[in-house]
C-alpha cells in the first residue's frame, strides 16, 4: 500500500502546466503578423527558433541578474531580427507589448494538466512558482481557467529572486504552511525547478516529456554516478551526491514524462 507522503505541491507553470512552446510558437506568429513583418523574416520557423534561443539567452542573464526586465523584454526582440539579417525598424519594446498581449491569450496547456490539477484540487495545497513576470503569469492563469487549482502564486518578480534560489522556495513554503518533508516540486526545469527544490531540501519530480537524449546525458553526467532504482511505479529515482560526494537520500529526485504518471502517487 501506498501511504500518501505529501501534502503540500510546489508547481512550475511554464511547459509544466501552461503549453509555453506551443502558446509562444502562436503568440509570436500573431504579434509578427499583427507588424506586417511576416514578410520580411523569411520562414516563420527558422525565425522563431533565432527567437527562442536569443530569448533563452537573455533569461538566462536575467536569472543570473546580470540585465534587467527592461532590457530582456527589449533585447531578445531586436538580437533576433539583428541575428535574423532583418533588423527591425521599430523598437524592440513596441514588439514586446504586443507578444505580452498575444501571449496572454493563449490557452493551450500541457498534456494531461488540467485532469491532474482536477484530481488534486481539495486534496492538496498547492502554491505555483514561477519565474514569470507577474502580470503576464496572473493573466495567463486567469485567461486559462487555473485561478481555482492554486492556493498561491508566486513570481519571481514579486519576490526578487528567482528559482533557483532558496528564497522563492521559503516564501512559498511560508505562504501555504508547507513543512518541507511533506512537499513535492513539480517542474520541467532541472535547474530552476529541480536543483532549486533540492537545496531548499524538499523532494522533486523532474518532469521531462521530450526524454531528451542529450538533456539526458548531461543529466547522467552532471551527477556522475546515478543510483537509479523504481520508486512511484516505474518512475527513476535519481540519487545526486551531495557536496562531500556522498549518495545520501536526503531529498528524492524522479523521474516522469508524462504528467498522468503522478496519479500513481498522488
Ligand atoms: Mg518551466
């Protein structure tokens, strides 16, 4: 028999519940069509994918603190058409709040999301936590029907850091009563969403649909030695050594592809 371990959920929002590969692929479409600038981009996909890794690029710098909201939301407009051969007549900002208005209507979810927030919902305390900016989180919730499923949202914006920094993780857990060994995270990033829940020091379900080989290995390689064994039904446990290199099983990390697979456990 299974004994119900947690009581408390920490959920990422961003391509672990709200679709944001497919939500953002739509969004930019729409904004570049909205700016007659379909034409002048050559193929929308070769586009957006310059797109999404200036856009990366620049999150990237902005968790590490090292720009600010203004120049991530200006910037990875203007390197993408700068990179694109194409570069834009108009300000980075006017793309910006257009995508931010066309994002925020978009309402496709991650496979499986909504049945698993139905199951959960009364059973558990739930508090989502993003690196989103909170406007834009809010509204994406709200416009696709979450708002009910969660106790609270957390931003990294309102709070100042993002994951994964501990201190995003202990206001949540302080917001809903979250004692740690009852809490779980739920996330498709295994450096904010996962190494974050590790440090803060509660268990953490890395979800990774895509099964990325390369993600995979570097997954393998970045904790050396993996200690792999089933726990939650077929679901790897990955043991990552801590500081000293030991092994311990302080916090659990699994492993799922597919959200269903988290009603074997919750
Ligand atoms: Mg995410």
């Amino acid at each position: 028999m299974i004994t119900k371990k947690y009581t408390h959920l920490f959920f990422d929002l961003d391509n672990t519940l709200w679709d944001f590969s497919s939500n953002s692929y739509e969004a930019f479409y729409d904004t570049l069509k909205r700016l007659n600038l379909l034409s002048v981009i050559g193929p929308y996909e070769d586009f957006f994918t310059i797109y999404s890794e200036e856009n990366e690029r620049l999150w990237d710098l902005y968790r590490k603190r090292q720009v600010t909201k203004k120049v991530l939301r200006v910037e990875r407009f203007e390197a993408a058409f700068i990179r694109n051969g194409t570069p834009l007549a108009i300000g980075g900002d006017e793309v910006n709040d257009i995508y931010l208005e066309e994002m925020v209507n978009q309402t496709q979810l991650v496979e499986g999301a909504r049945e698993l927030l139905e199951h959960l919902y009364g059973r558990y305390k739930i508090a989502v936590i993003t690196n989103g900016f909170t406007e834009v989180q809010y509204d994406k919730i709200h416009k696709s029907k979450l708002t009910k499923y969660f106790d609270k949202v957390i931003t990294s914006e309102e709070i100042g850091t993002p994951k994964p920094g501990k201190k995003i993780f202990e206001y949540a857990a302080k917001s809903i009563n979250a004692p740690k060994k009852s809490t779980l995270m739920i996330g498709d990033s295994w450096e904010a969403d996962i190494l974050g829940a590790r440090d803060f020091g509660i268990d953490q379900i890395f979800f990774n649909p895509k099964m990325d080989k390369l993600d995979f290995e570097g997954l393998f390689l970045s904790i050396s030695k993996p200690i792999l064994s089933n726990i939650f039904q077929g679901s790897p446990l990955i043991l990552v050594p801590d500081s000293e290199n030991n092994y311990k099983k302080k916090v659990q990390t699994s492993l799922i592809s597919r959200l269903d697979q988290l009603f074997a456990i919750l």
